[in-house]
C-alpha cells in the first residue's frame, strides 16, 4: 500500500468508544435485518383459516348494538376487513369506494365489512369516519394484534376472507375502482 | 436472440467490474502501474458494455416482444413509444439495470481525467466503484435478469435466463402495461434525476475511501470532487422536487409530500448530502472537520444504497415498493459490509484525521456551519427513527407503533426554522472569528426590514404565530443575502468603476460557489414560502353535487355542469370528465375539469385533478366519484392550496443556483489559491 501519511498516528479513538461504535453498529444491522425477515415473511397468504381475533367497536360503528366483534361469529359471512389510519393518506383515496361498496351489499346480509383502525386516536379517527360518511362497524387494533397476526406491511390493506373463513385475496395499498372491490366479494359470493 | 445477447453481455460486463476490481488491488499491492492501468481501462469498458445490453433491452421494449417476462410486465400494445422506452425503469430489473448504466457513465467519466497528480488514489477508486458496480450488476445477472423468457414447459409456463430442455418459446399477446401512474412527465425524469444524484454520490465516497486507504488524508480528495458533489446534489435535488411535483399532479391527495417511507429513503442521503456540501468548505478553509467529513460522506452513500434497499426489499410497504423480491438480503449483506468496513478504515486512520486549527469564536462562520450540521443531523435522526421505530417497537413492545406525518412535522419543523435562522446569520459571520457587535452591526438592517415584512402580512394577510415566524425567517434570509449580495457589487462598483450590473456579474463569477450557495438559499425561501403556505392554509372540502349545484370553499365557487364518459380505444383508456364553472367573488373565472382515466389493461384508475394555479393560490379539484346510475351527481373532493407555486418557482431559481455554483472553472487551483488569500482578507477585515 502506498502510505505517505505519516507512520505513527496522533492519536486513534479510544478503545471504549470503539466498542460502543461496533456494539451500536451491529445492533443497527440486528434491527434492520429482523425487518427484512419479517419483510420476507409477508402478510398472511390466502388459503390459510384465519383464527379467532376480537375487535372492539367505536360507539356508533357498532355491529347489531354489539361494542365487540368475535371474529369467529362471522362464519357464514363474506368478510373484507380493512385496515386503515386517519393518518394515511393512501387510505382516503379509496374511502370513499369501499364506503359505496358497503351500501350496495349491506342490504344483502351475506356481506360485512369490517375497518380496523391501525396506530390512531380515537378523536382523530372519528373525524376521518365523519369526513368519508363511513357506515361500516369501525374499532382499534388494540395493542396491534389484529394487524400483527395479519402481518401487515401498512395501511392501506384490506383483506377478503370467504364464508368458511378462510382468507381468499389480500390488497396492498388502496383500491384504484369500485369495480376491484365489487369483483373481489363477487367471487366469494359465487 | 436479443434478449440472449442482451444477457451475454450483462454477464460479460460482470466479469469485468469483478477483473477491475481485482486488477487493480493486484496492481497496487505489487506495484504494477500496467495492472492498474489495465484495471482503468477495463472500467472504461463498462459503459460501453452496458449500453449494448440497455440497447438490446429497449429494442424489446419498443418492439413488443413479450416473451421477455419484464417487457410483458411493464408494457402493452397500447402504449406510444416513448413510454415503453421510459418503461426501462418501470420496474424491478430495468431500474437496477438503469442504476449501473449511469454509474458505470459516471466511472468512465471519472477514468477519463487526469491522474498524474493522484495516481495512488486511482487503483481504490477504481475499487470501489466496481465493487458497487459489481454488486448492481450481479443482482441484474443472478436474480433478477430483465432478459428472462417465458417458455412453456410441461410444468407450465415459467421465466428462465435461458432455455430449458424440452421446452418452446411463449409469446403473450399483450403485455400488462405499465402502472399508469408512472405515466406521467414527472414520473418519466423523476427516477432517473434520483438515481443520478444517487450514483454520483458512489465518487466522492469513491475518493473518501481512497484517501483513507492510501493515507493521504489532507484536503485533497475533497478538492478533486467537489463539483462531484454539487453535481450529486442537484440532481438528487431535482429529483426530489419532481417526485414532489409528481405526488401533487397524479396522487390525488392535494399534496406534494407525504413523510412515506421512500420518500424519507431517498431524503436522508440528500441531508447528509447538503451538510457534506456545507462541511467540506471548513476544512478548505480552516482545515478542521475532516473526521466529521469523512463520516458523513460514508453516511451519505450507505444511505444511498439503503435507499434503493428499501424502495425494493420490501422491509416497508409504500406506494413506491416494488414487488417483493429475493434480493433484499443481498442489499443488506452490501451495506453492512461497506458501513463496516468503511468505519473500519476511519477508525484506523482517526488519529491522521485530527483537525489542524482550534475552533476560536462561537460566531465564527466555521462554528455556524457546525452548527448547520448538526441541524441536518437532527432532521436525519429524526428521519432515521421514524422509519427504523417501528421494528424497535416490535422488537422490545411486542407492539408495533408507526409514525406518521404528525410525527415528523412536530419534530423536523423547530429545527427547519432553526436552520432558516443560521442561512440568515452565517453569512454574515466572518471565517475564524466572530463577536457579537460585529455580527450585530451587519445584520440589524435586514432584521428590521424582516420586521416590517412581518408587520405588514400580520395586517393583511394571517394572524398564524406560525406562519409568522416563517415568513419573519424567509424575510430575513432574503434580506441578508441580498444585502450581502450588494455589500459586494457596491464595493467592486467604487474600486473597479463597473456599473452596478456588471458589478453583480463579475461578482457572482469570480466566486461562483459563494454567490451560487447564496442563490440557492434565496431558492429555498421561496420554496419554504410554499410549504409555508400548503402547511399552514391549506382548506379542502368534499361534496356530492347534482348538476347545476354550487359548492363553495374560502371566495371560490364552483358549479358542475356537466360530465361525459368515452373510450379511448387506441389508447386503451376510458375518461371520465367532469366540469365545472369557477367563480371568485362572484366573477367567472373559467372552468375546470377533473378526471377519472381507467386504463384497461393495468385495470387501475388514474386520478387527474382540475387545477387553477396563481402565485396567491391553487385551486385543485377532484372528481372523486361519479356512478351511471346516478348520473345525476358527483363527488368532487376541492383543496385550496395558498402559495404552493412559490414552491416550484423556487426549484426552478434552486437549478439555476447550483448550475452557477458547479459550473467548470478552467484555473481551478489558482482560483482556489485566491480564494485562500481572500480568506485571510476577511479574517483580518473582521478585525
């Protein structure tokens, strides 16, 4: 190697600081490669039955005056949920699809939709439910373990599982048409 | 036979970086100049080499041959010809394969200069920059081959590099088609701007690396890529303004910026980018700062990578994610190992990295471009955190916590006004030593001119504290830098006799980086006149009109007229169109008319707002929803966004600014020589 500097260093970094620099460096790397992993992993893939999971309702959103809804309750039921925040605004862009697409197959009962509220304040997600006229049973993902069992990447994703419930077709990011929504449930419904 | 020739000469070019690379640390190590020179030349050849193959793939592009899986997926039949060119960074593999082509330009570019005074630094940055190179190639060549095939099989029909036994060619009848929101102008320059300031920044790290490996740790390489640098940022600049401009036209939530992942992945390398910029300037001028140099520009190309990592990997969901892949842990394995081995060469070298003079006042302008540093440290761990916070949750909560918008703006704007402070004082602030009453002396003019601006918009326009407090900064920034500006043109006006334009034009030439930097912070006022007014003003309503109704928003009244719905068969796109009348007040303004395009082939609807655009305001207007059989009515979702084309125009000033500050100098030394001399002028003149 060519080395012109001069050979004996002033002074180099102390032996402590050295150790904390690599035990951060690595933990860094820790972290970032769990992510990865789970990354890999991706969300729950269709075919899988989906567990029993609880969903606490916003007054108001509330599902036949029930404040909680047992997942496994809903068999026999086509359920599409939703996940969203009053943050994200990907979310809004198709708020206004899936509220339209709940008022065309409410009246048909085999259908429910179903939003959870992921990382958000209750007042705050009021405001967007208003803002968007939704109708549709809405809660918190408490503690996130609705979203985690789901592994969700982030919001917008929704959700579609069959009346067995089995989980039949995942959307990343928001829908771009009513028609995608409609097309989806139609399926299930056949 | 394109794509295999295609194919052939990716893996070709593969082999070459790895030669270079290992030419020339054979060549140094050894001490054979020819090895080394072997080595450059072999990095000559890979642009050459790579423009061969991204020919071959644009000859599939545009001649629709969809038996390649990557033409299938990112062009149809319907697209015009410059799309499916553009269509080359529409996804995964032709983005990758884009990314080492402009690098390997950039490579051959810096190849070509000449060396004589820095040979030992050639081998190293022919090093790493292959070794980067390498590694972009070799993702194209192993996982993710823009030549892949389908062939059908008795399994079915699969994509393969090259053709397995037993097997015939597929040929799709039509490609999927490019997203169509990757259909729009902005979108079209936006990835390639980001990427070049992307992989410019590989040269300066380039020579980082070199001068830590050789020891030759004076100021050298910072001097050899300066105009790097500048070059780096524009473009990295630029392409953040794009994308900006692109999420304002196409994304339909009347904004320009979200706080997404992606866009914070390709923010950070530009904030450790601009303190970079700003630091290497101290250690020209006074030496000092060369550890902190090193570690930012370290900084700023793993954050490059860990940019493009995650735009890819899918560590995160976004609307920029591309498809989940196999090569995330492969960018991983890259980062970790240059960060490593980069902090391993620093830590090595730290004690010949000791700055050579002392910090003597807190006013210096040495101690206010520290400061400015840490500012945009703050912003970046403040960003660093938000995308990282949520595994950290997880990991120890079992919880996971995402931060959104809310997060960032609370924590970033304090120091963003904190940093519009500094751009109004350092200027003033003399090199070496500062004191109050010199400091005071220059800036009390331009602090009540602020005052006064501030007064006046108080009465006439927002009593916002907020807003206020911005407008204030942006007023006094102005202000200085004007005043600074004239202090110099006045003085070259009495001592040269120039008039007092030609003063301002010699002015600005004879110190082309000072007075372009100062052209630059003029440009973000304007653009933080813009964000100001988006932030802090910004109204938006959303109604379902039936025809003939009026919805009304600050003085604006709109009125739907009308709506039609038609195909475009050649296209493969069905519009939606709504109008609407536009009043003020009262007064016919003209009419506006937003759109829903659904493109066929992707089945993805496109958004296309109705926009009115003046310096006081746009009025941007959705057609949010709209169904036959209620032909009736229509959803419009309506925003008025205050100022936001001041944002624009201050990109457009922001160009202009930095193309002054790295144009090409013809006596680089010599004009570095003076400017050295100048210093000492004003460290005296301080006084």
């Amino acid at each position: 190697m060519t080395d012109t500097s001069p050979p004996a260093p002033r002074r180099g970094v102390p032996l402590w600081a050295q150790i904390i620099i690599w035990v951060f460096l690595v933990g860094l790397l820790a972290i970032v490669a769990l992510g990865l992993r789970r990354a890999q992993q991706g969300t729950v893939q269709p075919g899988q039955a989906i567990d029993n999971f609880t969903l606490p309702l916003y007054s108001g959103y509330e599902l036949d005056g029930k404040s909680e809804i047992q997942f496994d309750d809903l068999r026999g039921k086509v359920v599409v949920i939703n996940f969203w925040a009053s943050w994200c605004k990907p979310c809004e862009q198709e708020a206004a699809e899936l509220q339209q697409a709940w008022t065309e197959y409410e009246p048909t009962g085999e259908v429910l939709f179903l939003g959870a509220d992921y990382v958000d304040t209750e007042p705050e997600a009021r405001v967007y439910l208003k803002k968007f006229g939704v109708t549709y049973p809405n809660g918190p993902d408490l503690a996130t373990r609705i979203s985690q069992y789901f592994r969700i990447k982030g919001v917008p994703e929704t959700y579609f599982i069959d009346k067995e419930g089995v989980l039949q077709y995942v959307q990343i990011g928001p829908f771009t048409s009513l028609e995608q929504i409609r097309a989806q449930i139609d399926t299930l419904l056949e | 036979m394109i794509a295999n020739f295609g194919y052939g000469v990716l893996v070709i070019t593969f082999l070459v970086t790895l030669y270079s690379v290992f030419a020339a640390i054979y060549g140094d190590r050894r001490q054979i100049p020819a090895m080394v020179e072997s080595a450059r030349r072999a990095m000559l050849l890979t642009w050459p080499l790579l423009t061969l193959t991204a020919g071959a793939l644009i000859y599939l592009l545009i001649n629709d041959h969809y038996e390649v899986q990557f033409v299938y997926e990112v062009t149809s039949r319907s697209m015009p010809t410059y799309l499916k060119i553009t269509a080359w960074w529409g996804g995964q593999a032709g983005s990758l394969l884009f990314w080492s082509w402009l690098m390997s330009a950039f490579a051959s570019l810096v190849t070509l200069r000449k060396w004589d005074r820095d040979r030992e630094f050639l081998p190293w940055v022919i090093v790493v920059a292959c070794v980067t190179m390498a590694f972009f190639i070799g993702m194209n060549v192993f996982f993710e081959n823009p030549f892949a095939q389908f062939y059908q099989t008795f399994d079915g029909v699969k994509s393969y590099n090259l053709k397995p036994a037993n097997s015939i060619l597929f040929t799709p009848e039509n490609g999927q088609g490019l997203n169509p929101l990757l259909r729009h102008p902005g979108m079209i320059i936006h990835p390639p701007m980001l990427y070049l300031g992307f992989v410019s920044f590989v040269i300066p790290y380039a020579f980082a690396i070199a001068a830590l490996i050789t020891g030759r740790t004076d100021d050298r390489w910072i001097r050899l890529t300066r105009r790097w640098t500048l070059w780096a940022w524009l473009f990295l600049s630029f392409g953040l303004v794009l994308g900006g401009r692109w999420a304002y036209d196409v994304l339909g939530w009347g904004g320009y910026w979200g706080w997404d992942p992606v866009e914070i992945a390709a923010f950070m390398p530009w904030l450790t980018g601009t303190a970079f910029l700003h630091s290497v300037m101290i250690q020209e001028k006074r030496g000092m700062l060369k550890q902190w140099n090193m570690i930012l520009i370290i900084l700023t190309y793993d954050l490059v990578i860990f940019g493009t990592f995650l735009t890819r990997s899918g560590v995160l969901s976004s609307v920029h994610a591309f498809a989940q892949s196999a090569i995330g842990p492969l960018f991983f394995a890259f980062i970790g190992f240059t960060l490593i081995s980069s902090i391993a060469l620093i830590i090595y070298r730290w004690g010949s990295l000791k700055s050579e003079t002392e910090m003597t006042s807190l006013l210096s302008r040495e101690a206010l471009f520290l400061l400015n540093n840490l500012l945009f440290m703050s912003i970046l761990v403040v960003c660093f955190w938000g995308v990282i916070f949520p595994l950290i949750s997880e990991l120890f909560s079992g919880q996971k916590v995402t931060v959104g918008p809310p997060f960032y703006e609370r924590a970033t704007s304090p120091l963003f006004a904190t940093l519009m402070m500094l751009m109004g004082i350092a200027p003033l602030s003399a090199w070496g030593r500062s004191t109050v009453k010199t400091l005071g002396r220059a800036i009390w003019k331009p602090i009540v001119g602020a005052v006064v601006v501030t007064a006046v918009l108080f009465a006439t326009y927002t009593q916002k504290i907020g807003a206020l407090i911005g407008f204030f900064l942006v007023a006094l920034v102005i202000f200085v830098t004007i005043y600074e500006y004239w202090r110099g043109a006045y003085a070259r006006q009495r001592s040269q006799g120039e008039n007092i334009f030609t003063a301002f034009w010699n002015l600005t030439g004879r110190d082309r980086r000072r007075y372009g930097g100062y052209i630059i912070h003029i440009s973000m006022m304007l653009m933080a006149i813009g964000i100001i007014g988006i932030e802090t003003f910004q109204v938006e309503t959303q109604g379902t009109l039936g025809q003939g109704e009026t919805i009304s928003l600050r003085n604006y009244e709109l009125t739907y007229r009308e709506i039609a719905q038609w195909d475009d068969l050649p296209s493969g796109v069905n519009y939606r169109r709504a109008v609407l009348d536009v009043y003020e007040d009262g007064e016919y303004l003209g009419q506006l008319a937003p759109r829903i395009d659904y493109y066929y082939d992707s089945q993805q609807n496109m958004t296309i707002p109705g926009q009115r655009s003046t310096m006081r305001d746009d009025l941007y207007v959705l057609l949010v929803d709209w169904e036959p059989a209620t032909a009736a009515g229509a959803t419009f979702k309506i925003y008025v966004n205050p100022l936001v084309n001041w944002l624009w125009l201050g990109s457009l000033l922001f160009l202009a600014g930095i193309i002054i500050a790295a144009w090409p100098e013809k006596e680089r030394e010599r004009a570095a020589f003076k400017a050295e001399a100048r210093v000492q002028q004003q460290t005296s003149a301080a006084d």
